[in-house]
C-alpha cells in the first residue's frame, strides 16, 4: 500500500524527540512537524 502513515511508529518518534533525541525523518508521507509537535505549539508571545 502506498500513502499510510503508521501512527505507533510516529507516536514513538514523537516521544523521542520529546526526550531529546535529535534525529531526521525524511518521508514523503509523513509531515515533520507530526515528529516535532510543532503544528501544536502556541505562538511565541510577542
């Protein structure tokens, strides 16, 4: 099957990078910021 995300082992990057373990995910399917957790950041306040 082309275009699946597997979401456990996005959910386990995910926790590594929380815990601060740097790393690079290069996929045309699954959006870096679902690694980073940057779509769910607030804004800085400025």
């Amino acid at each position: 099957m082309e275009g699946w995300v597997s979401l456990s082992l996005t959910a386990v990057a995910a926790l590594a990078w929380d815990r601060g373990l740097r790393f690079r995910v290069e996929s045309d399917y699954l959006p870096w910021s679902w690694v980073t957790g940057e779509l769910f950041q607030a804004p800085a306040a400025s």
